[in-house]
C-alpha cells in the first residue's frame, strides 16, 4: 500500500473526518523521483471540537505514528472543526516553497 493511501485510511478509520485531503510534497522537495516523504494533511472533523491546535496535531500524530516513524520525513497538518472548515469556504492552505534543506534568508 502507497504511503498517501495509508495515511488516508487511518484517518479516515480514527477520525471520521467531514474533509480530508493528503497530499504527497515530496515533488516540491529535493528527493528522488517517486518519493512519498513530504505531505500536507488538511482535516475537518467534529472530533477536533474543543481542542486546542496542539492537541489535535498530537491526535493525528498518534494516528499515523508508525507511518512517521518509518515512512515520512515532513507532515503539514492543517485541522479543522467542521464549522471552522465551512468558514474557511473550503479554501486549501498552501505550502510554503521548499528552501531545499537549509533556511535562506
């Protein structure tokens, strides 16, 4: 099984997510072509209401914990409540563009 599908079907099994979107970065990135290292998970679930930001990366963190422990090199996480997800009209947060491993002032 991909990396990205995995990823998806853990989510989607623990969080019963409204929205869910896993995208692979890794194309963005300075890796061999093919690579699954780099993604952007943007989740809306009801289950992230009255938690703190911090709280619902640990949630997902747990989630996908051996997928990053042998899998992934960088995890965007974007989570949303449903409500917060409406306000945002469905919008997509984008990434930053890679700074090719070393910050560039």
């Amino acid at each position: 099984m991909i990396v990205q599908t995995k990823i998806e079907q853990l989510l989607t099994d623990a969080l019963s997510p409204e929205f869910l979107q896993v995208d692979n970065e890794s194309g963005q990135h300075n890796v061999a072509p093919g690579s699954e290292s780099h993604f952007r998970v943007v989740i809306a679930t009801d289950q992230f209401q009255g938690q703190r930001l911090i709280q619902r990366h640990q949630r997902v963190n747990r989630v996908l914990a051996d997928v990053l422990s042998h899998d992934i090199h960088a995890l965007a996480l974007h989570t949303y409540t449903d409500a917060e997800w409406k306000l945002k009209q469905d919008k997509l947060p984008v990434s930053p563009d890679c700074l090719g491993g070393s910050a560039k002032v």
